[in-house]
C-alpha cells in the first residue's frame, strides 16, 4: 500500500481527505492533536478498505514534524504524498490579538513549511512523491486579515517549493477550496461537503498541477479580483472584518 501522510485529520477535510484514500488502498497516517476523533477517522479509513496510522502530533513543534515523518517512513520505507491540511481560523480584523495571529501563522504556514522540509529529502532519494498544500480562496483574495497573509505566504511557499524540486519525480499542488461545509464555516448553511476538496487532493496525488480552485465557481472571483482590484476593494469595503474599537489605553 502506498502511504500518504494527512494533518488535520481528526475532522472537516481532512478526515474527508482521509477517507478518500482510504477507499484507493491507501495507508493513510492520521496526525491530529485529539486522539478520539483520530481514532474516529481511522475506523472510517479502514471501512473504506484503507489501513490507518494514528500519529497524535501537534504541528506546531518541529520535532513531533520530524517524527511524523519518520513514523511514515518506517512503515514500507517510503512516503508517496503529504497533505498538509491542518489549519485555523480567527477573527480578520487587523486588530486580532497576538496569541491568535501567532497560532495561525504557525499552524497555517510553519507547520506545512516543516513537514515539506522533513519529507522532501525522502522523496528526494525515493525518486518522487506528491505533496498537497490545502490554501484557500483567501490565500488569493485579500480577505480574512491574518488567515489571508497566512495562505498568501503558503501560496508563494508552493510555487517556490514546486520550483525548487522540479525534475525530481516530485509533485507539489496547490488546493484552494472556497467556503466548504466545515467546522470553521458552522454558521453558514448551503455549502458543499469536505469531500470536494478531497476529491481534488485525490486527483493531484495522482496527476500534480499547480493549483486548483473547489469549488470551481470560485476562479471568476479570483481572476476579478487580480484583473480590477479597484472593484474588489469596492466590493468588499467594510465586509471583510466585523468593525471593531480599537483597545483602550492601559
């Protein structure tokens, strides 16, 4: 079985990713910090007929990436894709406090920059593999104050990284899903299920490219907003964050 290491993955996409390959005989190693709803994924996993491999990892501490990576390495000597989907949100306002802008610049952005950096000398010397960076809409159109910068730099981060091993068997995508039917979207009715998203992980593992945009409606407000900024600053002026005071003085 090839195996595919998956963050994120104690729920939203990235046990719905999980699942994905789970149903193609994948051997899906499952990082998450909650070790339930890890447990929860890799039954699904394996009644898809996928063997799982529960690795509780915080992404935040390079050395339990490093270990990740070494646990998926141990169990047929290689790793064939990394998902990097583990990710947070918050509030968009510039005026978020730090504890916040930190966690989502580390989660969002230095955690997949230390797992690619663990596992591409693997691959490297494996001869390929595929890695899958799960970015946003936001990480396109500037919209959700921290998280937005976050997955702008993931995006830049993806192109440079693709760059940097092009000849080498390895593949790195892109994935920007919109709003999808998500813990972090609870409170919006109507949006497609996690498992488009997957869907498209599953079909760059398979054939790498660039990017690609879930929903696919999605791309004309991406080429608007990058075509006539002038009108996406129109749109989008005081709806982007809720209005907030500025703290009082100490």
């Amino acid at each position: 079985m090839p195996v595919v290491i998956v963050t994120g993955a104690s729920s939203g996409i990235g046990r719905a990713t999980a699942v994905r390959f789970g149903k193609d005989g994948w051997t899906v190693v499952l990082a998450a910090r909650r070790p339930a709803e890890l447990s929860e994924t890799a039954s699904l996993v394996e009644a898809a007929g996928g063997a799982a491999v529960i690795v509780p990892t915080d992404v935040r501490d390079p050395a339990a990436l490093e270990a990740l990576a070494e646990q998926a390495a141990a169990i047929t000597g290689r790793i064939d894709a990394v998902v990097n989907n583990a990710g947070v949100g918050g509030a968009a306002s510039i005026l978020t406090d730090d504890p916040a802008v930190t966690a989502m610049v580390e989660i969002n952005l230095l955690a997949p920059l230390r797992l690619m950096r663990a596992v591409v000398p693997r691959m490297r010397a494996q001869g390929g593999g595929a890695i899958v960076n799960i970015g946003s809409v936001a990480g396109e159109i500037g919209l959700s104050g921290t998280y937005s910068a976050t997955k702008f730099a993931l995006r830049g981060l993806t192109d440079s990284v693709r760059r940097e091993v092009a000849g080498t068997g390895i593949g790195v995508t892109l994935v920007e899903p919109g709003y999808i039917a998500t813990p972090l979207n609870a409170g919006r009715r109507g949006l497609p299920g996690p498992e488009v998203v997957a869907d498209a992980v599953a079909r760059a593992v398979r054939r790498p490219r660039r990017r690609i945009v879930v929903p696919a409606k999605y791309r004309a407000a991406i080429l608007l907003a990058n075509a006539l900024p002038a009108v996406a600053d129109r749109a989008l002026a005081g709806r982007v964050a809720p209005k907030e005071s500025a703290p009082a003085p100490d």
